[in-house]
C-alpha cells in the first residue's frame, strides 16, 4: 500500500525550451531543403520533450515498510531525523554544505527539500537528501511509516 506518492516532473514553461533545439535543427538541414528542415525541426522537438519528460519522471514513493527515491531504496527502519529544507538551507545542502556520500534525489527547479538521516550502519551514505514540493506531508507520512 502507497502511503505517499510525489513526481518530480519538470515544470511545465521548460517544454517551451523544446522548441530551441528543433529550431536550431532546422536552421542547420535548411540548406537541404523545406522538407528535411521540418522533419529536423519535428524530431529535434520530439526528442528534447522526451528527454524532459524522462528526467522528470523521477517519483518519491513511501510504503508501509520502504522508501523508494528515484532509484534509491531503503527501508524506512533505517531512517533516521528528517528536517525540511527551505529553499535557502536547500541551496546550501545541495552546494556548500553537501556531501559527496550522500544519496540525493535531487532537482534544482524544485525549490525545498527534505534531510533524512540513515541510521543503518552498513549504509555507505550518511544521509539522504530528497528535492519535494510537499517537504511537510513527506515529514508526516514518514513519521506514520515508522510506526
């Protein structure tokens, strides 16, 4: 059972980005004629959307006994303190403050994050850092998951 479910989907302005890589495609098979412009430009865009839906398909799922981030998972047993990150002490987590040992989920266009303490000892990382747009209700879900 699903206690909690987040997809970290890339906001929906940056599709628009989508059209800049088909332009420039275009642009450079134009000498090739109208027909091979169109078709770099219809691929070019096909493609770079794909690849922007791709890198926000990432999910924060919680269930009664894991957390699974992306492609971390770890039982909720292992984890430790979990403190919500603005966007300033996000900043510093993801830059100045971070660990390279660390596991992180992590999506700059996603302004808070949560910090989750692993407490199990055979787990290289010594925390888990987790860009959420619903840092309060991933604190509460985890915290019920625990019991």
């Amino acid at each position: 059972m699903r206690l909690y479910e987040e997809r970290l989907g890339v906001p929906r302005t940056w599709f628009w980005l989508a059209v800049l890589p088909g332009v420039m495609a275009a642009l450079v098979l134009l000498p090739l004629g109208p027909v091979a412009a169109a078709g770099g430009l219809a691929v070019a865009v096909a493609l770079t959307a794909l690849g922007l839906r791709a890198y926000g398909a990432a999910r924060i799922v919680v269930t009664a006994g894991h957390l699974t981030a992306g492609s971390i998972r770890l039982p909720v047993s292992s984890l430790g303190m979990t403190e919500i990150l603005d966007a300033e002490e996000a900043f510093l987590w993801r830059t100045r403050r971070a660990d390279g040992r660390a596991a992180m989920l992590l999506r700059g266009y996603v302004p808070t994050a949560v910090r989750i303490e692993i407490d199990d000892p055979d787990s290289p990382e010594p925390y888990l850092y987790l860009s959420t747009r619903q840092p309060v209700t991933l604190l509460a879900v985890l915290s019920f998951a625990r019991r």
